[in-house]
C-alpha cells in the first residue's frame, strides 16, 4: 500500500473549464492512495502500480465536483546502492494515466445528474526509490520475510490531448487540451519475503 501527494501542473485550470457554471477553486495539489507489487532478481526490480489521487469535493448550491486523476504502470528499476537493510534504485515505467471530474446534484436527499468527463493518455514515469528492511534478516536460515517500507519520488509525463470520454453528458462544453504531467512523493508500506543468494 502507499499514501503520498502529488502535483499535476495546470489540472486545477482544466478542471475549472470544464465543471459546470459556479463550481471553481480546484487546484493542482492532491492526496494519493494506491497499491504496487514487485519481484526482485539480483539488481533488477520490476513493478506493477496503480495510484488513485483527488483533492475533496467542490459546491455550489446543489451542484457538486469531485476530481480524481490515477496511473496504472509497470516499471523496471536496476539498484545502484545498497546494504543488508535498505536498497537504492532509479525506475522508469510506461502505462496509462487519467483526469476525471464527476459532477452530480443532490435533490430530496438523492444524487440525480451524474456526468463524468474522463481524458485517458498513455504516460511514462521516471522515478527514484529507496526500500527498508524493518524487520531482521535471518541469516541462519538464509532468508528474509517480515516489512518493508518504501520512498517514491518521481515524474509523470504523458502527451496533450483533448479526447476527452463523456458519460452522460448533454450539454456540449469547450474541451481544453491537457496533459497528464504529475510530480509525486509516496511512502509503501507492506510485506516481503526473498531468499538471500550470496
């Protein structure tokens, strides 16, 4: 599991294009929540990760706003530092990422008009990563089981588009051109076990 923050430059103004009349303030900063797994071989550690990013709720009368973004990636790291605790290794990754905003009103206690507008792009991360052993290795049998916890750090970058996918939605809008670039920082925490190989 990871929790993080990241900030995807110009997403709050892309946002406030395209939410209805008299929802605004969205911003570029957001709190992330995401799950990765990887196998490690030696020095090369591969990686499959999804995130999942929003920043609260917007509202004006009855109307609300919710953004989200997300990546889903697979990465190939190779481990440059280490010692029998902790591992050092640059990552690069390749994937698909999101900009959601799903809008809807509330009326006698229920939501009614929910409309979602979804821009989709292929994207590529570059990144940084340190894990730590937070348990003992046991030498005597020669492996290793018990926690981990990790540092992410990095950039999201994919290309402008203005595909944007609509759900429901009547009323033609102005599709602004956006680009899924993000940087991020994260913590993982989670359990891991491998046969030491002297």
């Amino acid at each position: 599991m990871k929790f993080g923050y990241m900030h995807a430059p110009s997403s709050g103004n892309t946002l406030n294009k395209i939410a209805p009349a008299g929802i605004t303030g969205f911003d570029d900063n957001y709190f992330t929540f995401g799950a990765e797994a990887y196998y490690r071989k030696f020095k090369n550690i591969y990686t499959v990760e999804g995130t999942v990013v929003g920043q609260g709720r917007y509202a004006n009368n009855t109307a609300y706003a919710e953004p989200y973004c997300g990546a889903a990636h697979g990465k190939w790291g190779r481990i440059v530092a280490e010692n029998d605790h902790s591992w050092l290794y640059p990552s690069i990754g390749a994937g698909a990422s999101f900009l959601q905003l799903t809008t809807y009103e509330k009326a006698n206690g229920k939501v009614v008009n929910i409309q979602e507008k979804t821009l989709v792009s292929p994207s590529f991360d570059v990144g940084i990563n340190a894990d730590f052993l937070l348990s003992k290795i046991n030498y005597k049998e020669g492996y290793y089981f018990g926690w981990i916890l990790g540092i992410r750090a990095g950039y999201r970058a994919s290309f402008s588009s203005d595909n944007w996918k609509d759900e429901q939605v009547v009323k033609p809008y102005d599709k602004p051109r956006y680009a899924n670039n993000a940087f991020y920082f994260t913590v993982t925490i989670g359990g891991g076990s491998f046969n030491r190989k002297e």
